[in-house]
C-alpha cells in the first residue's frame, strides 16, 4: 500500500479550483503570483442568487413601481391643478412601469390601479344636477344640505363606464372577427393563394406577405394574432421548404423574416383595425383637435404615403440582405406547401360575405353615418348567427376577452388624466421646450421624439397609451394643422416598432428564429425607419392637403 502522506505523491484537486495539479502551482510568494480575490466568487454567487429571488418572487418587482408612485403622488404640481389629477397621473404612470417590470397580467395591473383609484375616491363623479366632481370632494353639501355625491360609489360608476365605450366594442367584435379568419382557414388561403401568384422570386414572396397582411388587417386588429397566428406559420414552412437554415443560404431567411415582419407593421398602420392601440388614438384626436378619426379617414390619410412605403419596403430591406437564391427552387417549394391547403368551404363563403359587407359599411362610414364600432358589432353577431362562430369558439376567445378589460380600463384612466386637465399639462410643458419652431418642423420633432422613445416600450399599445395624448396635445399647443398631426401620430405608433425586436408580440416571434443579430436588427430598424418617415415628411403634406385636411 503506497503512503499516503507521501509529499511527491500529486493529488488532484477539486475541479472547481481547475486542472493544474497542486505540486505545479507556484508558490504564494512567487514574483507576479496574485491570487485570485475571492470576493469576485461571492459578488458573482450574489447577483446570481438576487436575481432568482427577483424572477421567483414577483412582489419583490413591484417595490420600484411602488417607489415610483409615492414619489409622483407627492410631488409638488402647480396649484391650479386639481389633485386628483396628479394622483390618477402618478397611478397611470406606475401602471406602464409595472407592464415594463413586472410579469404581472396587463389586466391584473389596470384591475389594482382601478380598485386603489376607487378606494382613495381619486376619480371623477357626477352630481344630481348633472355636473362633475372630484370624488374626494363629494361630502360637500348641496342646496338642500345633502352631500353632492357618494364619493366610493361614485368613483366605482367612473371606474367601469369605459366598458361601454364604443372603441372598447370596436375592437372586441374586430378580435372575434380575426377569430373567425384564422379558424376557416382564409386567412392561410389567401397567404398562399398570394404566394403562388406574386412569389417566383425572393422579392415576390415579400411582396405576397406584405399584400396579405394589408388584406388582413382590417379584420383581424391584432397584429400578433394576424402575424403570429396567420403569416408567420406560412413564412417558416416557406423558409423551410427552400431548404434554407443558418448555414445554408441564410440571407434569404434574414431577408424574408426581416420583410415579414416590416409587413406586419406596415398593415398595422393602415387601419383603424389595423392594431389593438389604433383605437386609442380617435378620442384623443377628437378630444384634442376636434378632428373626427374614423376607419375611412384613417385609411384614406395613408393610401398614398403608406402604399408607397409597402412598395419600396422590400426593395430596401432586399438591398440590406441581397439573398441569393434561384427563382425556381422558390416556386417549387411554393406549389409544394400549396397542395396542404384545404377546398374551399361553406364556412368560409359565408365569411367573406360577411367581411366584404363590414368593408363596405366601413368605407361609407361617413355617407351612411353608421359607426365603426356599429359596424363591427353587427358584423360579429352575425358570424355567431351563422354558425361561423360557434359560441364555444367566442368563450374561449380570451385575447378579446382580455382586452375588452384592459382596453375599457386605461379608456376611462385617459379620460380622466384629460378631464382634469393633465394632458393639457402635458402638451404645455413639451411644447414650451419647442418653443419658436414654425409649426411643421415642430410636427416632425414631435414625431422624431414619438418613434425615438419606442426604445423604451415592449408594447405598442403602452407607448400610444404613454406618449401620444401629451405629444398630440404639444402639437395643439405648437399651431400644428390637425389633420397631419393626428395621422402622423397615429402611422408611426405602429412603424415606430421597426426600431427594436421586441416592441411587438409579431416581431419577438420573427426575431426567435435567430437569423439576425440584435445589432442588426437595430440598424436595418433605423435604415426602413428613415425610409418611414421621409415617405411622410414628403408625400404627406402633398396627399392631405389634396384631402382638405389643412
């Protein structure tokens, strides 16, 4: 048996201290031995462990959100400001911060801000006489010596009237009208029926998607459920049947993703339908300008300026990656995935009836006075009536449900930021800062600071519910024309997304496919953003004015 005391005997040691055997590390005084500090080990075990604690424990998320809205209810606001103003602000904005920093439901946070809104009497109520007061203020006695108002009960009735907002049924019937696309199988169809006449070439194919997006959304208002649930399965299986991967002709699976979900935005921006957020933005407009923001106005503003943008889009986005791939091989991956999809059905004749009737009734909006919301409506009573929809289908829907909650909520929290004039607050102060700007390098400030903030958001819809009340209110303010300050806000609350790949739900999901680096992704975010706004910047002011619009 050898002795294990033996001092010529190497003994290993642990792995975690390495590989080098302990008789061949030098000596602690050796000239240029520094030991390695051991305090890097704990600092390293420290962080490591505090952020498990901060991803296991979601309350501990909210300590900063808490922070952030003590310090805003306290802050010092002008006198002339109404309190409660302030406090709802101070809420709203911690409202965006917890969408930011928390994994918390958006509906579970507007559900906490409203009850703690309630609760603390921090909203607006109405009188017998039919006027409004602070909640707060409701113990005030009237002439005949009763107090004016219950102020908790009153703050509930405030808290839930934005459920029956029109916009909030707009784009819940829109939710249930994508529904039905996606389950009949025409939104599949139509992708490869564009596929197969437009993509013979790698520019095609960007062409088809961009196409199809644009047929889409008016009827599907959720950009992740049109892109996500209906473009992107057809764009990998596309992808796929090229035979491309990340070793084999990996600029066309750059060039198509890239293109796809630049499309995706591009619908958005189209329609009022286009996107959740849309919606948001024609109470403001109207609140603010007096301008009226309906489906055909909206889509009639962006004809022009963001036609052309769908034109030149993918001849840019082909010049940043430049795929290389022969025109053949692209058709016969196109007829092969084609043979999957199913004959046309019953279902979906009856589908496009109802659709084309709901398109009809939108465009005529102003002729025959019927409201978008109106429209919706009657077109998703329909498709439950007809069997397009079964009932179960709308029950599970939970995305529409979803947003019906969170939608009506932040309706209502906007209403109130303007009711007691924070917004106009707001607008006041960005606009002294652009204080003697004539009004259109003003507009394109406005809109420069509008799409640059979008860094910030992981949500379209948190950014117009953020920023554009304020930047539409500093347009007000500034002398800004009505008309191309409500539409460039409104475009480039979607475009603006091209910046970052995580500002929407579609763009995450092209980005997973890891074709493109994120420094890519931000730098060709900036290359079709320029070609965003100098579309408008040009084009616009020539295509409203022929509107009427200023």
């Amino acid at each position: 048996m050898s002795n294990l005391t033996d001092s010529s005997r190497t003994v290993a040691p642990p792995a975690m201290y390495g590989a080098i055997p302990i008789a061949h590390c030098p000596p602690a005084h050796s000239p240029g031995f520094e030991p390695e500090p051991v305090k890097s080990v704990w600092r390293q075990d420290l962080r490591t462990n505090l952020w498990r604690v901060w991803d296991r424990f979601p309350l501990i998320r909210t300590l900063p959100v808490l922070l952030l809205v003590v310090g805003l209810w306290h802050f010092p606001y002008p006198a002339y400001l109404d309190p409660t103003g302030p406090r709802i602000l101070s809420v709203y904005i911690g409202m965006i911060a917890a969408v930011m920093l928390t994994s918390y439901e958006l509906s579970v946070i507007v559900t906490l801000a409203l009850a703690f809104l309630i609760v603390t009497q921090n909203l607006q109520c109405s009188t017998p006489e039919g006027g409004w007061i602070a909640c707060h203020r409701c113990q005030t006695t009237g002439p005949d010596g009763r107090p004016l108002c219950h102020g908790m009960e009153g703050a509930f009735q405030t808290a839930v009237s934005g459920f029956s907002n029109k916009i909030n049924w707009l784009v819940f019937s829109a939710f249930h009208i994508g529904k039905a696309v996606m389950l009949s199988g025409l939104g599949q169809r139509i992708g490869f029926t564009l596929l197969r006449t437009m993509g013979g070439s790698a520019l095609g194919i960007a062409y088809a998607f961009t196409l199809a997006e644009i047929l889409l959304a008016p009827f599907v208002p959720s950009n992740t459920a049109r892109g996500g649930g209906i473009i992107y399965p057809i764009v990998v299986s596309v992808i796929e049947s090229l035979g491309v991967s990340h070793h084999t002709h990996p600029e066309m699976g750059q060039f198509v993703l890239f293109a796809a979900a630049q499309a995706n935005l591009i619908s958005s921006s189209f329609f009022i339908t286009g996107m959740a957020g849309n919606p948001l933005l024609a109470p403001k407009a109207r609140e603010i300008f007096g301008f009226q923001w309906d489906f055909g106005k909206w889509f009639l503003g962006n004809l022009l300026p963001g036609g052309i943008i769908a034109l030149l889009m993918p001849l840019v986005v082909y010049r940043l990656f430049r795929p290389r791939i022969p025109p053949c091989v692209i058709r016969d991956s196109i007829e092969e995935q084609s043979q999957f999809v199913k004959p046309f059905s019953m279902r979906e004749l009856k589908l496009c009836v109802i659709l084309l009737g709901a398109l009809v009734l939108w465009v005529t909006g102003p002729l025959t006075g019927i409201d978008s919301a109106v429209v919706a409506f009657l077109a998703f009573a329909a498709l439950v009536v007809t069997r397009v929809l079964e009932w179960s289908d709308v029950l599970g829907n939970t995305t529409a449900w979803d947003t019906l909650f969170w939608l009506g909520s932040f309706i209502i929290l906007a209403e109130q930021l303007n009711a007691f004039g924070i917004t106009t607050w707001l607008g006041q102060g960005l606009s002294r800062q652009l204080t003697g700007l004539p009004p259109w390098p003003a507009l394109g400030a406005l809109s420069i600071i509008y799409v640059g903030t979008m860094y910030l958001f992981s949500s379209t819809t948190s950014h117009i519910l953020a920023l554009s009340s304020p930047l539409l209110m500093a347009a007000f303010e500034l002398g800004c024309p009505a008309g191309p300050a409500v539409a460039m806000i409104s475009y480039l609350s979607a475009l603006g997304s091209c910046l970052t790949n995580y500002s929407t739900g579609t763009l995450v999901m092209y980005f997973s496919q890891d074709y493109i680096s994120r420094g890519r992704w931000f730098f060709n975010g900036l290359v079709v953003l320029a070609l965003y706004l100098t579309c408008y910047a040009v084009i616009g002011p020539f295509w409203w004015k022929l509107l009427g619009w200023y």
